[in-house]
C-alpha cells in the first residue's frame, strides 16, 4: 500500500503541466490589499510533478538518524538544481541544524511530521546567529507549507537555549528559526512552530527582502511570566515591505507580531494573540509607515497595541492604524512611548531637560484607533502606573499628535497617563476605571474622573470639533500654549488666541 506522501505525489503527477503553481486561487483572493496599497506579490512557482518532487528519506533521511541536516539540504540542493520543486518531509520525527532554500522550492511537511532542531548540547557552536532555515543568496519564490497546523510542526526544543538566557552564558546567539534575508515573493502556511530557541519567523533585514504572506500558521513557547519562561521568542517580527499576515494564532514569550524599521505596507488581520507582548511597532521604528492591524482577538497578552522607539533608533513614523479588535485581561491596552527602556522619573524632569531633536528621534503622528473594546483587567500590580489602559508619552522635543480614539471602549483597572502630546481626538468613546468604580460614558465632556495623570497635553473629548482639556504642570500656572499645543515663552499680546490653565483665551 502507498503512504500518503506517495499518494500525493502520484496525484500532484496525474495534474496537467503547470495547473499547479504553489498557490491557490483562494490565496489571491485573499489579499485584503487596503485602498492605495500596492497588493503584496505570490511566489511564482513551476509545476511540480514527480520529476521535481524530492523526498528526504531518498537522500539518505532517517527517523533513527541523530543528525538528518546533510540529508534534507541534499534534497534542497535537489530542487535547486533542478530549477526548483518540492521537497517532502514525510511522517516520522526528524533531527536538523542549519538548512538554506533556493529558489522556486516548497518545504512541504506532511501530517504528523515534525522537523525537530538539534538539541542544545548537540549543536557544534552556540555564538553564531545564523537562522535555522533560511534562504540561499538572493533566493526568491518559496514556500513553507504543512498539511496541518495541527501536526504539520517545526520543534525548535528551545528550553535549554532559554536556561543559557537566564544563567547569562557568555557569548550565546540564538538564531531564529525561520528567516530570509533578501529575495522576494516568500509564502507559509498550514503548519506550527514551538519552542524556538529566539524568534520564530522573522521578516527581511534593513529593509531587504519583500512580498511575504503568511497565513495558518500557529506559534507557541511559553510566557515571559511563565514558571519556566522563554525569552525573545518574538512571534513574527518584520523588518521589510509589503507582508500580509492573517489567520495566525500566537501564543509566546515576547511580541506576538511586531514590525521593525524599514517595515511599510504591513497589514495583519483576523489573529489570535495570547500570551505575549501584543502587536507591536519598534522598539527600531527607522522608515516606518503605513501598518495596518485589525481583526485581532487579544487573550491575556501583557499588551494591547504598543508603539515603543527611543532617540536613537527612530524618525517619522506615521499612518498606523488599529481597528476592530476585542482585548480580554490585557495588562496595557494601548501604549504610545517614545522612552523605550528609559523613561524619566518624570514628565517634570523630561521638561526640564530636553535632547537635541535629531533625525532618529521619534515623531509619532498620523494614528488612528478605532472600534476597540478593552475589559476584564483588575489585577493589582506592585506599580500600577506601568499598567495603564492608555499610555501615550511623547518627548517635550517631539509632541505624539494627530492620534484619533474612534469608538473606543475601555474597562480598566487603571486611568490614563498623556504627556508631552497634542491633537489627540477621542470620538464616542467609553472609559470605565474598575479600580475606583469611575466611570466615563459616551455623554460625557469630561475625561478628568479617570485622568492618572497628564502633563503638557491638549485632547478633546467626545467633541466633534475645539479643545476641551489641557493638561500642564498645575492647574493655576502661569503657561501659555498656542492653539497647536506650542509652550509660549511669554503671555500672548493683544488680539491673541492661546491657551492657558486649560482654557482658551481672546485679547
């Protein structure tokens, strides 16, 4: 009797020359390219027949084998040569270090096969970076596909490699476990990855390589709060142009999915994001605009949306949008910083002394929220002001401004912090504060009740138009703003239009 992999090969021969090209009509109309957006490009693949299907057991592959690295890129370098094709990796469980993929190839993994990495102790060198499946030079047109997300799995046996994080072994690289440099046209689907040693499924590098689309695909490690945790195992961190990401569940130690510098034109939609750090710009935020996540269901992730960055890795980054999404006990809903691991003991102190603006500093603008709907997080933390349902802390150099609250609804341990930002517009949003049982509704014209703290802020709340609140060091200062939020070094003359104390004034 036939295996199944022999079954599929035989079948995927009967079909008529280049009938099938490794993509699928449904995958085209999938797209969901957004108004204006260029559509994220599909590998363009031969037909693949018995002739161009390599199966690793034929290059000498192995269940019993402790080592099947030579055999599978054997089979790679098959394809290659071949012009490209498919390699199968059939049922069983089978041991692997280092693999590169040419182009015009599929790595298909077959129900119930695991492509497991070589243990820690067995891998020859623990300071090298190199990812564990990567693409040759250049190569361009692959796919990564399973059968099943269920069985169809990439084990990276990552415990060991987390331990060496913890005991700060000297020296140690993880590579991630899937990434390709360069190239265009890279497609995954339909399978898992678990416990990566580091990142799972990393995007380009210094904006090179484009045109990726991943779908159906889950990946899990375990919490950073975790008993045993894991660390940086970042879910699918993108650091080029053009990516779709959609029907992913993501459940792990560091970002869930999370877009780099040089990363444009992302759009992520219709995931599940559990454990995690939430979906996430930066903290390298270079070159970036144009991202789009919606549709995401956040479970117990200790972050909603974040936007981190500092001075010295940032710029303009702009048009971001976060829509349609449903949040459940998560620690920090929505959080704009531009004090990435640095925040000063005060918006006071930040003032009083501001960096040199400078081409790398972060200039947030352009963002927009909208129909969100946050609750269930009543945890009491040991410092409740990192827990926030909205965070957003510009610099006094660079103000975070034209953010937009769309339909926001929020039910939250804790309040809302605003410094150093302008132009923030919230409409027909909702706030309940659970810690003092403060509420805030769509009525409303005041946000103040659940209001922690803001410093050198101006918002309007639930207003079509104007300003409604100002937030400056107190509340009977002699400060004076211009109507787009400027500090004035003195009182406005005759004939002015300012702000001060909260209010707007005319002389």
């Amino acid at each position: 009797m036939k295996s199944l992999t022999q079954t599929f090969i035989l079948l995927l021969s009967l079909l008529p020359a280049m009938s099938w090209a490794g993509v699928t009509d449904q995958e085209a109309k999938e797209q969901n390219t957004p108004e204006g957006w260029n559509a994220v490009q599909l590998p363009q693949m031969p037909a693949i027949t018995t002739a161009n299907t390599f199966t690793i057991t034929d290059y000498g592959a192995s269940v019993s084998s402790a080592d099947n690295t030579q055999a599978i890129q054997a089979a790679l370098d098959a394809a290659n040569k071949a012009g490209g094709g498919m390699v199968v990796i059939p049922a069983g469980e089978w041991l692997f270090g280092r693999i590169t993929i040419g182009s015009k190839t599929i790595l298909h993994l077959s129900k119930n096969a695991t492509l497991k990495l070589l243990a820690f102790e067995d891998h020859p060198d623990h300071t090298l970076k190199t990812p564990y499946i990567t693409g040759k030079s250049n190569a361009s047109d692959i796919i990564i596909e399973g059968e099943s997300k269920e069985t169809s799995i990439i084990e990276g046996q990552g415990g060991p490699w987390w331990d060496a994080v913890e005991a700060k072994v000297s020296g140690l690289q993880r590579g991630a476990m899937i990434r390709f440099h360069q190239g265009q046209r890279y497609l995954f689907r339909n399978f898992r990855i678990q416990n990566a040693p580091g990142t799972n499924l990393t995007v380009g590098q210094s904006g090179k390589g484009a045109h990726t689309t991943i779908h159906d695909v889950d990946i899990f490690a375990p919490a950073s709060t975790a008993a045993d945790p894991s660390h940086n195992t970042d879910g699918i961190p993108i650091w080029s142009q053009y990516v779709n990401i959609y029907n992913c569940l993501i459940d792990t130690g560091d970002d869930n999915v999370v877009t780099d510098s040089n990363a444009q034109y992302i759009h992520v939609w219709n995931c599940q994001f559990k454990a995690g750090h939430g979906a996430s710009l930066g903290s390298y935020t270079v070159n970036m605009h144009h991202i789009i996540y919606e549709d995401i269901i956040f479970e117990g992730t200790d972050c909603g949306f974040r936007l981190k960055s500092n001075i010295d890795r940032s710029g303009d980054v702009h048009d971001i949008i976060f829509r349609n999404c449903t949040m459940t006990n998560v620690a920090t809903p929505i959080q704009i910083t531009a004090w990435y691991d640095k925040v000063p003991e005060s918006p006071e102190a930040a003032e009083a002394s501001p960096e040199a603006k400078k081409s790398t500093t972060p200039e947030y603008h352009n963002i927009l929220i909208q129909n969100v709907t946050a609750t269930g997080y009543n945890t009491k933390n040991s410092n409740d002001k990192n827990y926030n349902a909205i965070m957003i802390y510009g610099r006094p150099e660079s103000y975070v401004y034209d953010v937009t609250f769309d339909h926001v609804n929020i039910s939250h341990r804790n309040g809302i912090r605003m410094f150093f930002c302008k132009d923030i517009k919230f409409i027909d949003c909702s706030f309940t504060k659970t810690r003092t049982n403060q509420t805030v509704t769509a009525t409303d014209t005041d946000l103040s009740p659940v209001m922690e703290k803001s410093y050198q802020v101006i918002y309007s709340w639930n207003v079509t138009s104007g300003i409604n609140a100002v937030g400056t060091s107190s509340a009977n200062d002699a400060t004076y703003y211009s109507l787009q939020g400027y500090r004035l070094s003195e009182k406005p003359g005759r004939h002015s239009v300012y702000i001060q104390n909260k209010k707007k004034w005319i002389r």
